[in-house]
C-alpha cells in the first residue's frame, strides 16, 4: 500500500515554510564511518507538531541528537526560527529556545523531585513560578517533591522529564519517545498535555513508534526507514495510520 513518496511530495517536504520554527534540509550524520542520517529534509511550523516515526535502528533519536549538535553534521543544514545553525552550544540551544526530552531516563535517581526539576531553571527565584505552571500539568509531583526521583514509576518518570523539560519554557521541544513503556491512562495524559502546550504555542519534533499515540498527536507525520525519510503526510488523512503501520511491518 504505502509506497516511496512521489516526486511532487518530496520536494514539498524540502521546502521550509517562512518563519518555520525548525527546518532540516538534506542533513546527513552519523558516527564514525557509518553513516546513519541521509539526506533528510523537513520542517516543523510554529505551533506545529510532526511526529517522526520509524522501527528501532532507523536513525530517529540520531537526527534528534544532530539537531542538538550530540552528532557532527555532516551535511545539509539546520534553521531554528530563521536561524542558521552553525557550531552548537548547550548555552546557544537555550537561548533559541530549544527543549528535549529524552529517550533515556536523564535523571539524578537518588536525588528529590524538586532538585531534579531546579536544574531546569536558571536560578532559584523562578522556581516557585515554574513549578505551579507545571503542577497544573502533573499535580500528582505537588504532595511528591521530597520523593526520591528513582522510587517513581517508570511512566511517573516521563512525566517527570517531560516536566522539566516544559519548565524550561521552550519555542521547540524534541521529544523522543516519551509513551515507551507508559499505561495507555498516562499516555493520554501526555497527550493532552502536548495538545495543551502545543495550543499555547510550542512547536514539536516528536520521535516515537506508538502510532496510534503519535497520529492523534501531531499534525503532520513522517516515516524515517534506514536514515530517509520514505513517506509523510497528514495526520488526518483518512490512509495515514495505515500508511505508517505498512512502512512500520517491513
């Protein structure tokens, strides 16, 4: 059923809309003498979420990692609000705006909740402000900020990192992965709370393999298979989850 974009398609997802919030354009990377990431072009537009999607070993949290200047950029460009992206800095991606929220579980275990998420904030006088705004979010970590971070559940964790993640107020959040291992209750709880940043303005790169969770998420979708990008479209399609599960079972 799905097949290779047609050549009207992949020139449209090369295209970056002006004032595109983030714009990838032929990028390549990788690691060493593999390369991994392959000419890949997309756009996310302010206000935007696109879910990446693609089986394990496709080069999805690699692209993410590129963007985030983890990986050499090897070729093709990064814009994010307009800006070209030269040499990255963790200081130069804050200051653009940029969040992410990781794969991995980023978090000092034996520390508390509430150390946990100062990290996310430049000093101590604007923790009080972030944390009511992410209480409205997650009010389960109000009565819970003295809790060791280890002793939470593994979906209590994502929570936790997309939290602070969100404390950071970014322009562009890149989120990899977040419903891995989470109960379908608090991946919808995720999900409304996206919808709800992404209503307030937050542009998203979103990496995942739940398709069902990324397709009622986002607005647009694009299938990553071996470091290219295979397919993309609207969400709302009448043959898009049908298109991606294709793409996903071979």
């Amino acid at each position: 059923m799905a097949e290779a974009m047609t050549d009207a398609t992949a020139a449209a997802a090369r295209v970056a809309p002006a004032g595109a919030a983030l714009a990838l354009d032929n990028v390549a990377s990788g690691y060493g003498a593999v390369s991994i990431v392959k000419g890949v072009s997309l756009s996310v537009a302010p206000g935007e979420i696109v879910a990446l999607l693609g089986k394990n070993g496709m080069g999805k949290t690699t692209l993410l990692k590129t963007i985030l200047g983890m990986v050499a950029l090897r070729g093709g460009g990064i814009t994010i609000d307009g800006q070209a992206l030269g040499t990255l800095s963790p200081a130069k991606l804050v200051a653009l705006g940029v969040g992410y929220a990781p794969q991995e579980q980023p978090l000092f275990q034996d520390l508390s909740i509430r150390d946990n998420l100062r990290l996310a904030v430049p000093s101590d006088r604007h923790l009080p402000a972030a944390l009511e705004r992410l209480f409205g979010h997650f009010p389960f970590l109000k009565d819970r900020l003295a809790q060791r971070a280890g002793t939470l559940s593994g979906g209590e964790q994502k929570m936790l990192i997309l939290g602070r993640a969100l404390m950071l107020r970014p322009r562009l959040l890149l989120i990899d992965e977040i419903s891995e291992g989470v109960q379908p209750s608090m991946v919808e709880r995720l999900r409304k709370v996206l919808l709800a940043e992404r209503d307030g303005g937050l542009s998203m790169l979103v990496v995942e393999q739940h398709v069902a969770f990324a397709l009622g998420l986002a607005d647009r979708y694009a299938v990553l298979k071996l470091g290219e990008i295979v397919d993309s479209g609207s969400t709302k399609a009448p043959d898009a989850q049908a298109r991606v599960i294709d793409h996903l079972a071979v």
